[in-house]
C-alpha cells in the first residue's frame, strides 16, 4: 500500500511541476484519502522521531533555523520548507522526499504546523518534542479566540513522548501542563529586554503586563542589534553573528537553539556558531531582494497585531526611505482586517519616509496610518502596480531601500512579482 | 469664544478589546481633534467609576473569558450607565458589549450572564457562527463592517433596530434586523472597526454629543474622507 501511494503521490507531484505549479496540498490530500495511516507509517521509521513546531509567530524562521543548525551537527533533517504547515503539505513533503522503495532517507523531522492543524497532526504522528513559540491573536475568524488556541497548543505540547521547549516569557505557554515525564526546557528574553517584547496581553491592554519568567532558561537572550545577538546560555554569555535582524528573530534564535540543546547536548559550539553566521531569512520573513537596478527590497511577513507591531521595529534598526503595506483579505490572510486597529503605527507618525499601500484593502491600510498621523503617497490595490511604485520610489531614495510589510497572499504574489525586477528570486511559490 | 471639548471613555479596554474596536475610540477621538475640538479620552475598567461628565461612552467585543470577567462589575456600573443614557449620552457599544447591554446572554451551558438592561433584548448562544463582510442599511446610510459572533440576539420590538441586514446576519440571521437604538445608545455585530469605513456615523456620534453639551445645533467642518470611500466601496462589494 506504501509503495502504490508513493507511486500515486509522486506521479501527481510530477504532473502538477510539468504544468508548472507548486503542488503543495494535492498529492497529499489524495494519498491521505487512498492511505490515511501513510504518513504514519513513513514517519515512525525516522530514528530521531519527529519535532513540531507551533505557536502564531515565527514557525517558519525558526522550522528554518532548528534544520539548519541540526544539519551542520550532521544530522539529516527532513522539513516542510514551503511554509505549507497543513498536514496534507507534510504528506506531501514526505511523498517528494521518500524513495521509490518507501524509504525515507532522514534522522529525523521538524514541521511547523499551523495551531489548529498541529493537533490533527499531532492525533495522527506523537512528536518526540514540541516548541511552543508563543500565542498572540492571529486570524481569528479562522480559530476562534485567543483562549481557544492557548488550548489547541496546549493538546499538541500534551502530545510529546520525550521533551518540550517552551517560551518563558508568554503568558500562555509558560501556564501549560506538561505530562509527567516529560523534560521541559525554557528560552527566553531577560528582564532587561521587556520594553522590545510586548506580550499579547499588552499589545491589547494600554498597560504593561508584569515581566513572566516560567523557569530557568536554557538560552536567554539578552541583547540583540542589526548585526548580532548575545545568549546566556547555561549561564556563560555567548556572541553570535548573525543577519537575521530584529527582536522577532533573535528570539526565534533563542528557541532554535534550546531545540539544539534537546536534541543534540554535545553540539559543536564551533559548528552552531558559523552556521548561525550563515543564516538567511526565510521566504518573505525579512528576506532582502536585490533588483537588477541596484535598489534592496525587503518583504516582511505579517499576519496579526504582533507580529505587525514586532516588525515595525525593524524600522528602528535599518533605514528605509520607501514604506510599503500590502493587505489582501483572501481566506489565508483572514477576511477580517480589523486588526490593523491593533497594531500601533505611532513611530511612523509624520514620518517624510514614502509609504504607499497595496492589496485589496490598500484603503483599509491607509486609513487606518492616517488616523495614527501617517501620509500615504499612494495606494494601489493591484500589487503590480504597488510594485511599481516601489521600486520607483526607491530608486529615487537616497538609500535605495524599501522595506514592504504584506499580509500572506500578498507577499506571494509580490515576491513572484519580483521576478521580473531581480534575477535572486527564486523558489516555490505556493 | 472657549473651545468646546469632549470627555470619551473607553469601556473595559483590558477585558474587551478583541476586533481592533479600541479604533472607534480613536477615530472619534481624531475626527474631533481635526475639527479643534479638546478631547479626553478616559479607559474605564473593572472597579473604576464611570465619569458622570462622559459625553461618548465606548464599548468593544471581548472573548468569552472577558465577558465573564466584566459582569459583576458591570452592574456595579449599571446605575451610572442608565443615568447617562437617559440622560442622552452617545454610547456606541460593539459585538459582546452590545450583548451585555441587554437583558441577558444564555451561554451554550445553560448559565444566564445578566445584562443591565439598556437595551431591551435578550441574547442566545447560537450553534452556528456568524462571520463575514456585512452591509446594513441604516437610518443614515448603509453601513459597511465585518461580524464575528455565535450569539443570537432578538429584539423586543423590531422597530428599535438600528438597520436592517443587506449582506450578512446581523441579530439573528432571521429576522434581518441588525444592532439596536435606544435614545443615543447605539448596540451592533458591527467590527471594522466600525467607525472606519463609516465616517457619516461617526460625525453624527460626535454631533450628537456636541448638541447634548452645547445646546445649538453643532455643524462640524466637512473633512477629506476619500481614503474612507474607497476602503467603503471596496468593502460593500467583497463576498461574504
């Protein structure tokens, strides 16, 4: 039966390539149907068991660090790198990667799934560790309340059978119940480092929640600029190069590295070190396009008033002279953009910066800067156009930079976009 | 001739913040300043007094956690709050607001949240849950906003409605009645926020007001709502 889906799912991962689409969700969604314990079968027979990742913000860059940083230790990591964390992605990710005779050649997994997948997917595979990143409001007319998730996260972190990596810094993750038996370990940020993470709690309070520190941390981040982070890890305090910049990722680093810890505990210091150093943002998470005009674009992903708010900072950190908001209000970017309300844009108040908006709710966007005290330049709702305009404003800039902040469907097609301005983009788009 | 000013509170901003909602605070708050009026905006939560000078009082959805939270403390403010509204002051009160400020809400478990009676209704947890790009067609226009709720809501009288459903639920998703208005006391589903895309409802909430404070008839400055046209335009015409 393994080898008939393998055959079924590779020949429609083949047909869809041929015609030139990415395929992330059909090979899956007909092996599931055909086999429905297939992706249980192919997983049970990694060595080193498989690690979810979840939690609203951050899946995708650190699914991307924790497999980078287990790979330079040697390990052979098998991953969901389209950033498509439903299970019937997974199963497609396992289709592509399994040889013909049903083997999957890897030490072990790490997938990032989506809140309210994860639990489906967690029912069907028992991860051997889960990280818990954080809980925010996300798109919640898709999973309901914030509570409602606290607790989806909460069954998955449930479903480990050896270890789980928890923020200590989050409300929510740091109340949950870890079964007995089960090792936890903590990341976080220092006390020192609380005015550069707002908590969910305060991103909808006005006032500032107390500093939450759950238990003793493996890595603790205790400062972060543009250019590197710095740890204590197991107490010694430890430098690392590192071009993924802002608060977002240096935590996400931290997490990354206490996943490093549980897994492998004799990693090479040397090896994590250099390969921090070499890290590149994942697929629209900050990722910095170059045009073949010379200008530097930078897509940057939101989806809910954290991230939106976390990301706004890097605004403290690198100068852009172009601006760009693209919202679309298709199904995965959630229909409801209320929550742009709650997302502070105060620092861009009377700013000489250009910001121009894009997406179907382009005007959504601009009214909500002009009552924060931000001036539009321009809105487009056909991203093409959006696009345009960009670039021509950063090529008028002094710096020759823009930084576009977009929802998700608007950050695919615009990276596709780039397509046509940069030879760099390259790619599945989903 | 003195300024004139405006004294806004926010309603439980801790408790009942989810949909962006705080934003209608904002917008009055900026649509009144545009026009050089003073505003102070007061956030009122659990144990704080209701400022009997309010001249706009606000409310927001919450999750149920929330709601819970807010009840008993809600009726400590019951009496204030009738004061106020019979008084005539604006109230503009959102989704899980709104619903408290009726009769009751039945939760799924049979439990009965009270509410303070403002508004004459009365609340169900429903089964199904209503969400989408909504249009009500509204004694000042059709409004354009967004639903997110399960409660199912049912008016005394219909009449008291403050629009009927065009595209969406609205109360019930039966009777085609949508939100409530008694006196100033304006209740709905309505998130957006709703003041955003509708700034002829928010200038007649602020104008309101001025008229209660300042007796003649207030006519506020015309401002250049373009960018709220358009995201209006746009949003009427999505799907549900």
């Amino acid at each position: 039966m393994r080898f008939i889906s393998l055959l079924i799912g590779k020949t429609i991962l083949r047909g869809l390539r041929l015609l030139g689409r990415s395929g992330s969700a059909l090979p899956g969604l007909v092996v599931e149907k055909i086999n429905p314990g297939f992706l249980k079968k192919m997983l049970t027979d990694l060595p080193q068991g498989v690690v979810v990742v979840t939690g609203t913000n951050g899946k995708t860059t650190t699914t991307k660090v924790i497999t980078e940083l287990l790979e330079v230790q040697g390990l052979r990591v098998l991953t969901n790198k389209t950033g498509s964390n439903f299970v019937r992605g997974t199963v497609t990710t396992v289709i592509d990667k399994a040889k013909m005779n049903g083997a999957l050649p890897y030490d072990i997994a790490v997938f990032e799934q989506d809140e309210a997948h994860a639990v489906h997917f967690v029912h069907q595979i028992k991860p051997r560790g889960v990280l818990a990143l954080n809980i925010m409001r996300d798109q919640m007319d898709r999973f309901g309340e914030i509570d409602t998730t606290a607790k989806l996260i909460e069954k998955v972190v449930g479903s480990a059978t050896s270890w789980v990596v928890l923020n200590a810094n989050d409300e929510r993750v740091a109340k949950m119940q870890v079964p007995e038996g089960i090792k936890t370990y903590w990341y976080g940020h220092s006390k020192e480092l609380q005015h550069s993470f707002l908590t969910d709690d305060e991103l909808h309070h006005q006032d500032k929640t107390a500093y939450t520190q759950a238990g003793e941390m493996t890595t603790e981040l205790t400062s972060y600029d543009s250019q590197q982070v710095t740890f204590k890890i197991d107490g010694q305090e430890k430098v690392f190069k590192t071009a993924l910049s802002g608060s977002h990722n240096a935590i996400n680093l931290s997490a990354a590295l206490t996943v490093l810890s549980a897994i492998v505990p004799t990693a090479d210091m040397a090896k994590t070190t250099e390969a921090v150093a070499k890290l590149q943002p994942a697929f629209g998470r900050g990722e910095t396009i170059k045009l073949k005009t010379g200008e530097t674009i930078t897509l940057q992903l939101v989806k809910n008033p954290g991230g939106f708010t976390h990301a706004l900072r890097m605004l403290e950190l690198r100068s852009y002279d172009t601006i760009g908001m693209a919202v679309n209000d298709d199904y995965a970017d959630g229909r409801d953009v209320s929550w742009l309300w709650d997302v502070d844009f105060a620092v861009l108040e009377d700013t000489d910066k250009t910001v121009v908006c894009g997406g179907t709710r382009a005007y959504d966007m601009a009214v909500r800067l002009k009552y924060d005290g931000v001036k539009t330049t321009a809105n487009e709702r056909e991203l093409a156009a959006f696009v345009k305009t960009i670039n021509r404003s950063a090529a008028d800039s002094s710096t020759k930079t823009a930084i576009i902040f977009c929802t998700y469907t608007a950050m695919l097609k615009i990276r596709s976009d780039y397509k046509n301005y940069s030879d760099e983009v390259y790619g599945v788009t989903v | 001739m003195s300024k004139q000013n405006l004294h806004i509170v926010h309603l439980y901003p801790k408790e009942m913040n989810i949909y962006g909602d705080t934003g209608n605070t904002l917008i009055l708050r900026r649509r009144a300043e545009w026009r050089d009026i003073d505003v102070r905006v007061s956030l009122v939560g659990i144990g704080d007094e209701v400022p009997h000078d309010a001249d706009i009082i606000l409310g927001g959805g919450g999750q149920d956690a929330g709601q819970d939270k807010v009840q008993a403390d809600l009726q400590e403010k019951a009496d204030a709050l009738h004061k106020l509204a019979f008084d005539g002051t604006v109230m503009l009160m959102i989704c899980g607001m709104y619903q408290l400020f009726g009769r009751a809400f039945k939760t799924g478990s049979g439990n009965v949240i009270k509410g303070i009676s403002i508004l004459p209704l009365e609340t169900t947890a429903g089964l199904e849950r209503f969400i989408g790009n909504t249009v009500y067609q509204t004694e000042f226009g059709e409004t354009v906003a967004y639903e997110n709720h399960s409660g199912v809501t049912s008016l005394d009288d219909k009449s008291l409605a403050l629009g009927r459903v065009v595209q969406g639920a609205g109360n019930n998703g039966l009777d085609k009645t949508e939100g409530c208005r008694i006196k100033n006391v304006f209740g709905t589903y309505s998130h957006g926020p709703l003041l955003s895309k509708n700034p002829v409802l928010a200038d007649l909430l602020l104008e309101i007001a001025l008229k209660r404070k300042y007796g003649e008839s207030a006519m506020l400055a015309l401002l250049d709502d373009s960018l709220e046209q358009e995201a209006y335009k746009f949003a009427k015409q999505r799907p549900r």
